[in-house]
C-alpha cells in the first residue's frame, strides 16, 4: 500500500511540473505567425544641409526597438540629420526577435524653386566728395530678410550709410535662404546749385602811414561762414584788423563749400564799390578715368578780364582744359581787380552716351570646287562714330576692315570707336549658287549614272563618287571622255542597261565644258 502511493505522488508531482511550464511565456511564437513588418516615412533634406528625417514604425508584436545603418537599436524610430542623397538601411525587431527591414533613400528640395525676391532701394546721393550718402532697401517674396552691400557679410538692417559715389550691389536673402539683389548708383549732389553767396562790408580806414584800418565782412547764401583775406587761412571771424591802405579781398565760405567774394579798399578810392563781378562756366565733363574734362568761364561786371583756376596765375584765356573729376574754383577779375567767384564740379561722363554704332557688310559668298574653300570675305563698314576698328569672332581688334579667307559659316563682328564704345552684329557667309550649265550637268549624271561601274549612291569606283558635287567638277575631262568623246582607251559610259548619251544629253555636257566647266557655270 506504502508502494502504490508513492508512485501516485510522483505522477502527480510530474504533471504539476508540467502544468507550471506550460503556463509560462517561454515557449517561442513563429515570427509568420506574427506577421512583423517595418514601415518608414520622410523629410528630404533642404538643399546643401543635412537635416533630412525617417520615422520608422512597426506593426506585429510588442517592445519595438530600431536600428539605422548598422547603429544600436533604440526605442524611437525617428532619426533626423540626415545628408541628401544618401541611403538608409532601417531594421526594426520586436521582442520575440522577429526582425524587418526598409531602405530609404533621402532626396533634396529647393526651397527657392519658384520664389522670385524682388528688392526695393531708396537712395540719398552723397553731397560733393563726402561719403554721407544712404542707401535703404527693402524685399518682398520671403521672411526674415538680412541683406549684404557688394557682396559683403549680411545684416538683419536694410540700411547702409555713409556711402560715397558709386555703383553698389544690394542683396537680399531670406530665411530660407533664397536671394534677390539690385543694383543703385549714386551719385553727386552739388550743394552750390542755385546758392549765391553774397559778401558786405564796413570797414574802418587807417590814418595815413598806420595799418590800423579794419574789415569786418558778413555774408549771405548759406551758414557757418568762414572768411579769408587775400586767399589767406579762413577763420570763424568776418572781422580783418591792423590793415594798412591798399586794396583787398574778403572771400566767405559757408558749411557746403560755397563761395562769395567782394573787394574792399582802404585809404583809396574804392574802383570796386558798387560793382558785382558775376561769373558764368560751361563745362564738359572728363571720360571715367580721363582728365579730358573743361571749364570755360566768362564774366561781367568790368572790362579786361582775366581768369584763375583754383588760386593759381590769372590769364587772359578763360578756357582751362584737361581737368579730371573734382571742384574748381574760378575767378575773374577785371582791368580794375575787382573779383567775381564761382566753385564748378565736374562729374565723370560716359562717352558712349547716345553713341549708336551701326555696322554694314558687304558679303563675297564661298565659291565651292576652287582651289580653296575658304575663299568667303567680309568688308565692314560702320558709322555712328569715328576712330573705327573691327574684329571678327571677338577676336583682337584691327584697323582693317577686311576678314579674307573665310569659309561658309556665321560671324560675330566687332566695331569699337576712338572712345572704346562697341557694337557687334552676327553675319552669315553663304555659298555660290550653281551656275545654270552645271545645274543641267549635275542633274543629267543624277539621272543618268546609276548602272553598274558608276560613281553614284555611294559607289567609290576608280576612287572618287559624283554624289559631290566637287567631283564632278574635278572629273570633268573623264566624264567628256567616257560621256562625249569616247576616246580610245576609255569605257564608255553609262555602262549598260544604262543607254549611252544622247545626243541632247552630249550637247547639255559639252556646253558646260565649254563655259569652263566650273561649279559657278
């Protein structure tokens, strides 16, 4: 009895054991059964930046982990900085182990496709040989807009300032990146136009033999006057002391540079009292980069004037020439020395300003089967200006005007003047026409050569193919022979089933032969 249950405990005991292992969650699931599958998203990246993304996700199981191009698995599918074009190997796996994997490849996109920033400047022209010029610009078709000046680092404000004359470059970029310019010129303000200066005195006389005599000037047409006595240093103060009798002169200058003068004499009867020397100036501005500019003055107010440039020796000729840019100053005075002032500003001037080169040819067409084929010419004409050289091709500039030599083809021509002003203009060179008698001739072997042992369709007999028209040209004593003449020693042609020439057919050759048997006959 003590044997048969002990034996029953053990079956019992066993499949307790039994029981406790099925019930626990080792046992392996088949990963079909579970279907597990990877999928993935993305960003591509922006254009030059490596800031592409892939979100991975997974369906079948639980405790996804992820991994990108053999990296360490991790919990969240989402990786970012990732560089354009580049290919992206994702493998994800679940808890039971079961493992899928996709391939991603990130593309590129241009956030600029079909943006168009268009930038806005304002200006305010720097006054004469200053640098206070501004330049404001503003730009639509984006956000965030910073903007450079020539090319330089760029700013989040529009505004630049302290600008001299010139051509500057503004560009706009916006936030993302995308960029829009313009260009502005400033130019100069003359801060004289249409300023007259005008200078009053008092003066105290010196007693005879003493220089205790004194000036005191005040001028008008402008602020911040300085004066100066005799094309002396200019000071703050109108007022000249411990003068001795003679005669001077009181320049004043206000803040932009403007000039007004008056004469004053002292112990002496005044020539100058009362009279107002004015004076007026033509210029012509200097070529960029030339001293080729002028001034010529002239002057009322007295007789027997003479004039002086900037301070320096009066001369009878009122004319000053070979001047670059910058302020001049004038001055006339008359038989009397009486004095008269005027401050000129000569600006840089283009030269090609309303020049308009025109270009004209005469054309000689190639002349094919000759002993060259480059026998086509060009003669250029122009007008519109003088000093004229040419070129072909942008080739270097000549002073003739003939390109010899030139094969059938199209031409670009060049024209340049004294004053470096250009135009070009594209030709063509042709070729000749056939002439009449060989037009005939070409058509009658086109026609008529076809058999066997002819020179036609690609045939190379006797090493040469009158599908050109050259060699029917070069070949015309053969084809008399073989065609016309029949001489001895010769296979007549048109070989049979070819009927040989007629006698119309004979005579169509022989007048081209006699013409002179050219392509142009």
């Amino acid at each position: 009895m003590c044997k048969k249950k002990s034996l029953l405990q053990i079956v019992i005991a066993f499949l307790l054991i039994a029981f406790t292992i099925s019930c626990q969650h080792n046992i392996p699931i088949s990963c079909d059964l579970v279907n597990f599958k990877v999928t993935a998203t993305k960003t591509d990246a922006t254009q030059n930046l490596s800031n592409g993304t892939i979100t991975a996700t997974a369906a079948g199981g639980s405790g996804f982990m992820y991994s990108i191009n053999g990296a360490a698995f991790t919990s969240s599918g989402v990786f970012t900085g990732l560089a354009p074009f580049s290919v992206n190997k994702i493998v994800g796996k679940n808890a039971q182990g079961c493992k899928d994997s996709v391939e991603v490849t990130i593309g590129t996109n241009d956030p600029c496709q079909g943006v168009v920033i268009n930038v806005t400047a304002t200006k305010v022209d720097p006054t004469i040989n200053q640098s206070n010029g501004t330049i404001t610009a503003t730009a639509t078709g984006g956000t965030g807009f910073t903007y450079s000046l020539n090319g330089g680092t760029f700013q989040a404000s529009g505004s630049f300032t302290n600008l001299a004359v010139g051509n500057y470059s503004i560009s706009a970029k916006s936030a993302l990146g995308c960029i829009g310019a313009t260009s502005v010129t400033l130019g100069s303000t003359d801060p004289c136009a249409g300023i007259t200066v005008l200078v009053t005195t008092t003066q105290t006389q010196p007693t005879t033999g003493n220089s205790n005599g004194s000036i005191t000037a005040l001028a008008t047409g402008g602020s911040s006057f300085t004066y100066s006595l005799n094309n002396g240093t200019y000071q703050a103060s109108g007022v000249f002391s411990n003068l001795a009798a003679g005669n001077y002169t009181i320049i004043a200058k206000n803040a932009n540079g403007c000039l007004g003068s008056t004469t004053v004499a002292l112990g002496a009867t005044n020539p100058c009292a009362g009279v107002n020397v004015i004076v007026t100036t033509t210029q012509v501005n200097p070529s960029t980069g030339a001293a080729n500019g002028s001034i010529t003055a002239s002057a009322t107010g007295g007789t027997g004037f003479t004039y002086s440039l900037n301070n320096g020796t009066f001369q009878a000729a009122s004319l000053f020439s070979n001047l670059g840019i910058g302020n001049y100053t004038i001055t006339a005075k008359n038989s009397n020395s009486c004095l008269g002032t005027k401050l000129v500003t000569l600006v840089a001037s283009n030269p090609c300003t309303n020049v308009n080169i025109v270009i004209n040819q005469t054309i000689v067409q190639t002349t094919p089967c000759g002993t060259t084929t480059n026998n086509g010419s060009i003669t250029v004409t122009a007008t519109g200006s003088t000093g004229f050289t040419y070129n072909i091709n942008g080739g270097v500039y000549q002073t003739s005007n003939a390109f010899l030599n030139l094969n059938a083809g199209t031409y670009l021509l060049g024209v340049k003047d004294v004053n470096g002003c250009t135009n070009t203009k594209s030709v063509a060179v042709g070729v000749v026409p056939q002439g009449p008698t060989f037009a005939a001739v070409r058509q009658l072997i086109t026609n008529r050569c076809s058999g066997s042992g002819c020179h036609m369709g690609g045939a190379n007999a006797a090493g040469y193919n009158f599908d050109a028209d050259c060699s029917i040209v070069n070949k015309w004593s053969q084809i008399n022979n073989t065609c016309v003449l029949y001489t001895a020693g010769w296979v007549k042609m048109p070989k049979s089933p070819q009927a040989l020439f007629t006698a119309a057919e004979k005579a169509t050759l022989t007048s081209w032969i006699n013409a002179g048997h050219r392509y142009t006959d």
